[in-house]
C-alpha cells in the first residue's frame, strides 16, 4: 500500500508525538470496521491509518522515512521482497472476528494498552489486561452506541417562559427538543437515546445538547428575577397613574404612585421566570425612568412662577 502516511493523518511532517497520536485515535475511532459494518472504503481507510501510525509512532523508523531510506511499510528503499506481516490483517481475521494485540500493531509496531483502551472506549467498555490480544469487540455482545453533541440557540423568552424547538440533525432527520420553563445559558439537555446507534442489540448514545440563550432588548435575567427599566412621563411621576408595562407573557397594566422619582421600583409578583417543578415563578422588578419630553407652554409658564418648597405661587403682574 503506497500511502504519504503524513496525509493519511492529516498531520504536518513536524507534527509532534502527541499530535500523531491524538490524529491516530481520532480516526481510528471514526473508520473502525464495527462502525462502518460492510463500508469497504472505511476498512481501508482503517487499514492506512493503522500503517500510517505504527511508522510515524517510532521515532527512528519516522527518520529513516523522512531520509528516503524506506517506504511506509518498512522496506529498505529500491529492494523487492514481502511487506511485512504488518497491516490490517493484525486487526482482523474474516472468521475470528477483530484480534488485537499489544505487542503487534500495523507494521509490527507495539501499541499501548492507552492507545486500544481509548479505542475500545467508544464501544461502551475497556479491554484492559487479560482481554488484549484476544477476541476483540466482535464478539463483546452488545455495545451502546455514541453520544452525540449539539447546539441549540433560543430566544430571551422562551428560556424564561419554555418551549419545544426542533433541531436539525447533520445525518439528516430532525428531533424536537423540550425546553423546560427557566433553562439558563449554557445548560445541557440529555435525549436519551437519540444518538447514534448500539452495536449487536445494544442501546443507542444519548444526544447532548448545549442550550444558548440570546439576550433580550429590554429584560435581564437576575437569577429567577426579571429586571426592566421604564420610561413614564412627569404627570405621572407626581400625580402617579396607570402605566402598561412589558413581561414575558404579554404586557400588564400596573399603577405607579404619586411622587415616584427616577430610581423608584415597583413589583410584579410573579411576572419573573415561570415557575417548574417545585421552583416557584419570580418577580419582574420595574425600574422607573421619568422623561421629562417634549414641554407645553402652560408647563413652562408654571415652573417660572413656581417656587420650590412653597405652598402657593405668586402670580407676577407686569
């Protein structure tokens, strides 16, 4: 097999031991046979790799390759002979199943018991000490599949109030998503289940999913509290009166109090985050701004005649 072994694990020719062997692990996990039952193409992929690292994972066999002095096999450059015993054929055995070894990898090289742990871990279980170099994950019996990760952006208002969302899966296919009253940004909902399939019976992976929530123009989460700031107009601010304020679920209609300054907050009880499960709803907390706005001349007439701190106003003559 005449593979550029560094292209085959998409690393660069000063890749570092780690690199090489985190790249290893990657693929060998996505191009393994019990994943891709039937898949010739991902067989032989498997199949590359397994040479590519067993090569680049000894430092003076990676030396020699880089001189010229052999090919990714092994064999001295510009000489014929056998490849070595090396190559899939050390993974599989078409009646026997999957052998695996810690003493022969692909082209002869040793594997560590980390290296085929992290393999195996894909399949639901290790195969530390007596189980290496016997049967392999073929004949393990059923193995539950991958989890399965995702993302998910939500609105202000629906993190506070819940929903359903539906997703679309890279695979194709959709899930609808429940999203409970309160979720907060950053949380992740578990589906059980709903990842990707079981091997030989077993129960498939969960799908996991990170919840984003996007900020709202006007409210702001304080734990299960809602903080809103409100303009109201100076009539209002001294006379007080009724205002209609926004909440999560539709606006409301609340009275302000004579003499509320700039600062003065009111209380709706309740209006906060929705309540779930034995978590009682919040409160919505309503900052008020006055704004003075656009005057009238009977406005500005009476402040110039008004003296702050007294109880009648002089009216002058001229």
């Amino acid at each position: 097999m005449n593979i550029d072994p560094y292209k085959t694990l998409g690393v660069s020719k000063t890749a570092s031991a780690d690199e090489i062997r985190k790249a290893y692990r990657n693929l060998a996990k996505k191009h393994h046979p019990d994943l891709n039952p039937g898949d010739k193409k991902a067989e032989e992929q498997f199949k590359a790799i397994g040479i590519a690292y067993a090569l680049l994972s000894d430092p003076d066999k990676r030396a020699r390759f880089d001189r010229g002095e052999i090919d990714v096999n092994g064999q001295e450059q510009g000489f014929a002979g056998a490849r070595g015993a090396g190559g899939y054929r050390q993974y599989a055995d078409g009646n026997q199943g999957y052998y695996y070894s810690t003493q022969n990898g692909p082209g002869g090289q040793s594997f560590s018991e980390e290296d085929l742990n992290d393999i195996f871990s894909m399949f639901g279980g290790r195969m530390g000490g007596s189980g290496f170099g016997r049967q392999g994950s073929r004949n393990a019996g059923p193995l539950r599949g991958e989890d399965r990760h995702y993302s998910l952006d939500i609105s202000f208002l629906d993190s506070v109030n819940g929903t359903t969302s539906r997703i679309t899966l890279p695979q194709g296919g959709e899930l609808d998503v429940k999203i409970p009253p309160g979720i907060e940004d950053g949380k992740i909902l578990r589906l059980r289940e709903k990842g990707s399939a079981g091997f030989q019976g077993g129960k498939a992976g969960d799908a996991l999913i990170t919840i984003h929530v996007q900020p709202h123009p006007q409210f702001v989460r304080d734990g299960n509290d809602i903080r809103l700031s409100w303009p109201i107009d100076l009539k209002t601010a001294v006379l007080g009166g009724k205002i209609t304020v926004p909440t999560p679920k539709g606006d409301v209609t609340v009275n302000v109090p004579a003499h509320s300054d700039s600062g003065s907050i009111l209380r709706l009880r309740g209006r906060g985050v929705q309540g779930h499960g034995k978590r009682e709803a919040g409160n919505l907390y309503v900052t008020l701004n006055v704004v003075i706005g656009k005057t009238d001349q009977a406005l500005e007439e009476f402040l110039q005649q008004w003296q702050p701190g007294s109880s009648t106003t002089q009216k002058t003559t001229g």
